[in-house]
C-alpha cells in the first residue's frame, strides 16, 4: 500500500488510493486529538470514574477529558454509568467495541516505542559528534 509507486498510476490505483485515504480520514475522524486512544487504553484496566481517569490519563485537563468520553460515548467505544448515591457516581467504562481498536493501538505502540529508540539513539549520535568536533 505505501509502496514507492511510479508517477502516473493506473486508474484502478488511483481508486484504491481513494478508498484507502477515505478510510484512514474517517478513522483520523473519530479517534482524532491525542486523548482518546490514552483514555481507551486507560479504560482497558478495567472502569474508572471522572478522577481516576484524569489521574490515569497524564495532563488531560478537566474539560478535555469531559468532552473527549462525551465523543467515545456517541462513537460506541464508552458507556457512561451513573449511579445513585449520594454524592452521585459517575463510572466511566469500555463497550465491545473498543475492541475493534486493538491491533490498531498495537501497532502504535510497537512503531512508538520504534521511533523513541531511533530518536534516542539519533540524539546519542548527534552528541557524540558535538563532543568530536
């Protein structure tokens, strides 16, 4: 699919890219930010309320994080549970199809954690050419 292709690509290519680019646009669509993914594998230990998903999801802030379980609730990935006490509970948790996400969340973890160590080793080499000179 992201092969180097030649300038002029046949129309049944051209289409597949379309399909292909459509596709991508509406996951980017529904996951977009950089929120939702943390909160859904936050999720993924298992259901938490408001506090302990902004204590699990580092730096959201208060707002974001309301609004981003508001989006995971419409597009099915949460379901929202209140329950009646007193003060009322609000406990956040994920819906089967959450699932859907699992090997796209495991592929970004595997090229995560494959550029952290091209950076990391990038970095170690641009120092030791500063120290070179």
């Amino acid at each position: 699919m992201f092969k180097h292709r030649k300038k002029s690509a046949s129309k049944e290519e051209q289409e597949e890219c379309r399909g292909a680019l459509g596709a991508v646009q509406d996951a980017l669509y529904v996951l977009s930010g950089k929120w939702k993914l943390p909160i859904i594998v936050a999720l993924s230990e298992g259901n938490k309320r408001f506090g302990e998903l902004q204590r699990a999801v580092h730096g959201i802030a208060p707002k974001v994080l309301s609004n981003e379980l508001k989006t995971l609730e419409l597009n099915g990935f949460v379901e929202r549970h209140v329950y009646d006490t007193i003060p009322v509970s609000v406990e956040y948790e994920l819906l089967e199809y959450s699932n859907t996400l699992e090997e796209v969340i495991g592929a970004l973890q595997k090229w995560g954690a494959q550029h952290r160590t091209r950076l990391k080793s990038e970095s170690k080499r641009k120092k030791a050419e500063l120290q070179e000179a």
